[in-house]
C-alpha cells in the first residue's frame, strides 16, 4: 500500500516544520508577506511618482521613499540577527542613506531653478557606488571558492565597457565645452556603473542555486544600472526629465533591495551548486555574447572607408560563434563523465542511499549550520534485526533485495532535507535537521513500520550537543542502538529517556 501523504512527517500527523535559514513555517511566511508587501509598496511608490506632475509633492514622496528603503534594510539586519552576511546589507542600507541625502538637497535646488553642475549631490550619488561595490564582494566572498567567476565576469565588463566608451564616455571626453572637473564628474557615472557590472555578473555566476534574496538584489542593482545608463544617455541627448521612468527605475531598485533583505531565503549560506552543464552552458553564453561584442562596436562604428576593419569585425564575429558551437558539444560531453563520477562518490551502489562519505560531509555542514542558528539537529542509528538469519535462510540476493525495498520505502516518507545514508552492512544512519528527540522518535517509528519483508529493526536516537564532535555524536546514537539491541531488539532507544 503506498504511504499516506498525510504521514510524510514520519510522526503519524503532519510534516514536520521545513526551515529556511533557521525559521520555522510561521515565521517563514510572514516574511514572505513582509518581503512581498515591501516590494508592492515599494513598486506602487514608483509607479505613482512616475505618473504624479513633477513638484515639490513628487519630490517630497522620492526623498522619502528613499530614506524608508534605507530603514527598512538597517532594520532587516537588526531584527533578523542570523542573516547571511550582515555587513553586506548595512552597506546597501548606508548607500540608499546617502542616496536620501543626495535626492533631498537635488530636489531642493532643482525646485528652486538652480541646475548647477557639478554640485554637492553628485559627490554623495557618487559615494554610493563604493558601498555597493563592497556589498558585492562580500557576499561573493563568503559563497565558497571563485571557481573562474571573476574572469569571466572581467570579460564581461571590459566588453561592455567597450560600448560604454562609444557611446557614453567618448562624447564627453570630444565635447569641447567641457571644463576638466565636469568631464571627470560626467565620466564617473558610466566609469561606477561598468565597475559595478563585473561584480554582479561575478555574484550571478557563484550562486548557483536559485536564492530569491539574491536575486531581488541583483535584479534591483541590474534596474539601478538600467537607470544610470537611462540618465547619462538622456542628458547627452536632451531628453532626460525628472519625473519620468528614469527615476521610477531607482525607487523600483530601492524596492527590490528591501524585497531581498526582507525575504526568509536572506537568512541561506549559497552552498548548493546547479549542475557543471548548466553553468557552463549559461556562461558560455554569456562570455560568447560579450566577445562578440566588440567586434560589433567595431563594425557599427567603422566608417566607410575601412572595408578591411570591417571585414576583421565580421569575420571574428563568426570565429566566436563557431568557438562557442564547439566548446558546448565538449562541455556535454564532460558533464555526462563528471555527472556519473559525482554519482558514484556519494552513493551507496547497492542502495542508493549515501555513503560514508557523503554522510560525513553532510553531518558537518549540518552540525555547523545546527551550532550557529541555535537550532536542533537529530541522528538516528537504526539496525536491521537478526538480518544474518535472514541472508541465511533466504541467500544473500534476498537480503540484497531486501536492503533495496528499505532504502526505497524510508525514501517515499523522509523530507527531502533528511540525509539517509548506509553506515555499514544492515546499519544505517539517518541525520533529521531541525526536529528534536521526541520528534525524531515519532519519524522513526513510522520508519519502523515500513521495514519490509515482515522483518523489524532496531534504533537509537541522540540530540545533538553543540561544540560535539560527528564522532561522539554518531557514537552516542551507536550506544542507544547498542541498548536497544540488548533489551529485546524491535525497538527505539533516546540517550535522553529510558527505554521504550
């Protein structure tokens, strides 16, 4: 009979509460009420600025919302102490203060029919840039080893400053009415904006696991970016005005920097990696659209009496493409050998629970994780009963068998972050994060239940104890299966209670 959905909990109720970051289910969705409600609010403050007559009510209404995101960022890292790189967050939260700071004294001169330029707005607009850049690394830094992300993101940036150049940066530095301080103040925007690009690219590139809080950030610094790029090209052409969409882009980026610090997936440590072919596929891409790039400025820019430069352009444009088309069928080729060697390192090939090793790595990030949000974590040693007889009586291709139905009917009804993995012969260890002793003893229970074959099983249970080794703590549950074993088998043992 197959499970009863109602019992994948394992305790004969509900499922056990999943966490994020070390939230229960409660909390998790009023965060992701508060992070929708933030963004909605932050989104329709946008929408109205861009839609309400330029004037001191706009102007009041984007200072404001301005200095709100950079409260409601200090406010995320102070009331949710266990979130992934704090630093980073008050360094987003400190340059939308400054941000408030530039808007209010821009509005009040604009307002006023004063236009200077450069002025005092420009140095704390300016000043954002380095905060962000900051953020960025950090957060990049603490997501594990660069694996190349940095290169490629450099190659990104350098061809996209290529373009930047020609069309953003060259008409300024060509434009003879230009005094020395206002070509180095209009320059400097474009300059921050291509420095910024490889960083976010670079953090695109390291987490590779789909992290909504990272991603509303990158979304909002991508719309801050759009925004700049907006800026400089409408004031080299005339057309910028404030009160259009070029500001509403920045309130939309402000409101998505709230949505990500106040989102519950703030509080996960990228760890997790998308499969070698996926990443290799989508930077491939990107690296092959930036390399043609250049080659394109080059082609549109040329003028007609460089035939010859533009023939180069066209036919390197072609030689990258037939690279990428080549380097794709060779990463196929090496993710289907690296897909199977990864299998077989973590795997135990007869049952395809994990294996000592992958057990091993897995206890210790959850020990760690386990320590640092003050959260419980549970082991359960359980052994197959009188599992010798049985090969004996009924050969070693049935206790085979029977090993395979095990781990298969324990899979149908542990939750996907519940590691299962075989210690040795008929043992197996089973690590349930964020549940405690009397929890765990009702998922074993039902795990009791489901041993095939009519044969029964024993187990012990221990709670972890912070600054505990993986050692004694597989070893304090080995002692309780021990005591099980020794009062009469078919039961469960808790180092915590006596017997039962």
């Amino acid at each position: 009979m197959p499970p009863d959905p109602a019992m994948n909990d394992l305790s004969g109720t509900r499922r056990a509460p999943s966490r994020v970051g070390g939230t229960r289910d409660g909390n998790s969705a009023s965060a992701h009420g508060r992070a929708g409600q933030l963004l909605a609010a932050g989104l329709a403050v946008a929408a109205l600025y861009v839609v309400v007559p330029y004037g001191l009510f706009a102007s009041a209404v984007y200072v404001i919302a301005t200095a709100l995101a950079a409260l409601a960022l200090a406010l995320a890292t102070r009331r949710r102490p266990r979130i992934f790189c704090p630093a980073a967050w008050n360094l987003i939260a400190c340059a939308l203060a400054l941000a408030a700071v530039g808007h209010g004294i821009w509005y009040w001169l604009d307002l006023r029919g004063l236009e200077p330029f450069p002025s005092a707005p420009d140095a704390f607009y300016l000043a954002v840039y380095p905060l962000f850049m900051a953020a960025l690394w950090m957060l990049g830094r603490q997501s594990g080893g660069d694996d190349g992300a940095f290169s490629d993101a450099l190659m990104v940036g350098i061809s996209a400053g290529v373009l930047g150049w020609a069309l953003l940066i060259a008409p300024h530095i060509y434009d003879p009415d230009l005094t020395v301080v206002h070509l180095l103040v209009s320059t400097a925007y474009p300059v921050a904006d291509l420095m910024l690009l490889p960083l976010i690219l670079r953090l695109v590139f390291l987490h590779r696991t789909r992290i909504a809080a990272h991603l509303f950030l990158l979304l909002g610094m991508l719309a801050y970016l759009v925004a700049d790029l907006l800026y400089a090209h409408g004031n080299s052409t005339g057309w910028y005005a404030p009160g259009g969409i070029t500001d509403g882009l920045w309130l939309a980026a402000y409101a998505l920097f709230m949505a990500a610090a106040w989102h519950p997936s703030a509080f996960a440590e990228p760890r997790s990696r998308a499969s070698s072919l996926e990443l290799s596929r989508r930077r491939l891409l990107v690296l092959g659209a930036a390399s043609v790039l250049v080659p394109a400025v080059i082609l549109f820019t040329a003028g007609t009496d460089v035939e010859i430069v533009r023939v180069a352009a066209i036919g390197s444009i072609l030689l990258f493409l037939l690279v990428m088309h080549r380097m794709s069928g060779l990463i196929r080729q090496t993710h289907r050998q690296a897909e199977a060697l990864e299998r077989i390192s973590r795997t135990d090939p007869l049952t395809g629970a994990a294996n000592r090793r992958h057990l091993e790595r897995e206890l210790a990030r959850e020990m760690t994780r386990a320590e640092r949000n003050r959260t419980p974590l549970t082991l359960a040693f359980l052994d197959l009963d009188h599992f010798k007889q049985f090969n004996d009586t009924c050969g070693h291709s049935a206790g085979d068998e029977l090993l395979r139905e095990l781990v298969a009917a324990w899979r149908n009804v542990l939750r996907p972050t519940d590691v299962l993995a075989r210690f040795g012969g008929e043992e197996f260890i089973i690590v349930f994060p964020d549940i405690d002793g009397r929890q765990c003893h009702a998922a074993v229970e039902r795990l009791r239940t489901l041993v095939p074959q009519g044969q029964t099983c024993s187990a012990g249970i221990a709670e972890f104890r912070p600054g505990e080794s993986a050692d004694a703590f597989i070893e304090r549950a080995d002692q309780a299966l021990y005591a099980a074993k020794h009062q009469g088998r078919n039961r469960i043992v808790r180092t915590d209670t006596a017997v039962t």
